[in-house]
C-alpha cells in the first residue's frame, strides 16, 4: 500500500466511500476546495494494487494539526489501513512542524476512538450537539 498526495483524479473514488460513509458527507466542491484553495489543508489517499482504498484530510494551523476526516473503503475495514493512515499522517504533522494533533468524533464511534486511543490521543472534553443530528463530540488530542 502507499499513501500519496491525492489529486483530483481521486475525486470520485474518494466521494464514493464518502457518499456511504458518513450522514453528513463532505461534496466534491468540498473535497476540491481543500484541494485547490485552501492552503492549510492536506488531503492523502491511501492506494494498493491501484485501488483507492482510504483517504485522510487534515489542516496545518500554526503549531496545531487538526484532523477532518479519515475513512476505509467499508469492506476493507479492520485490516490496519486506518491505523498505518493515521501513523502516517501523525509523522506528516510532526513533519511539517505540528506539536499537537486534534479531532472531533462521534461519541457512539467507538470503532475510531479505539484507534485514535491506540495512537495515544485522549479525550480532552465533551462538544454538545456538535453533529447536525444533535449527537456530542469527544474532543481528542496528542502530543506530537
Ligand atoms: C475508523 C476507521 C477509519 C478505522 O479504519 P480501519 O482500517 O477499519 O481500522 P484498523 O483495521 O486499522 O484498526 C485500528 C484500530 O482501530 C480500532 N478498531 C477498528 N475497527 C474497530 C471496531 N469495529 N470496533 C472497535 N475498535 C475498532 C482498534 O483499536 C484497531 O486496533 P486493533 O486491530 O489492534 O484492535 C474505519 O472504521 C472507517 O473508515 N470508519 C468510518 C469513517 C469514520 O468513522 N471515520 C472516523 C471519523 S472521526
């Protein structure tokens, strides 16, 4: 598997895990804004045997890398992908001069808070209502 830079040829592989993914799915004008306007963001795609089979996007706000999205392809799930992706976009942080890296989730998304606690993140604090269906969010954050 490799994990690169995504372009916007990935854009419909990416939105077809996106679309069924999420309640709230991020649209393609999203996806190109993060990549093509905003200069903060970083937008990677995890590939294997040609195949795109997850992606990650996250910003670079001063010291602070602030994580928006992760997501598997749903039947490739539970095979490490999400963890050598959030591996590698932690070192990516640390890289471009990150000392913490920050995420919301869901609090009923077990499955992700599990990952993110194996990569050492912690809850910081409760985000009431964060989510457009009125479900809270877990603050969470690591020391890079
Ligand atoms: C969260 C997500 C990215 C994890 O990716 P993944 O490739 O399935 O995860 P991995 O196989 O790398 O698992 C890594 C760790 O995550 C946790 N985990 C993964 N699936 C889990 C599940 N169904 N239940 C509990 N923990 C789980 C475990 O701690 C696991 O480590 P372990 O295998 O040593 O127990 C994936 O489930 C996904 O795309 N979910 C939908 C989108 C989403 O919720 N994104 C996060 C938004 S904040």
């Amino acid at each position: 598997m490799i994990i690169r830079p995504a372009t916007k040829d990935d854009l419909p592989a990416i939105l077809r895990i996106e679309s069924v993914t999420f309640d709230a799915p991020w649209t393609k004008a999203h996806f190109l804004y993060e990549l093509e306007k905003n200069p903060f963001s970083f937008l990677f795609v995890a590939v294997e045997e040609g195949h795109l089979v997850g992606y990650v996007d996250w910003w670079k706000t001063f010291e602070v890398g602030q994580l928006n999205n992760l997501a598997v392809a749903g039947p490739l799930r539970g095979k490490g992908i999400g963890h050598i992706l959030l591996k590698d976009t932690l070192q990516r942080m640390k890289e471009a001069g990150c000392e913490t890296a920050m995420l919301e989730v869901r609090v009923s998304n077990k499955a992700a808070i599990a990952l993110y606690q194996s990569e050492g993140f912690q809850t910081s604090h409760r985000k009431p209502h964060y989510y457009e269906n009125g479900e809270d969010a877990w603050a969470m954050i690591k020391t890079l």
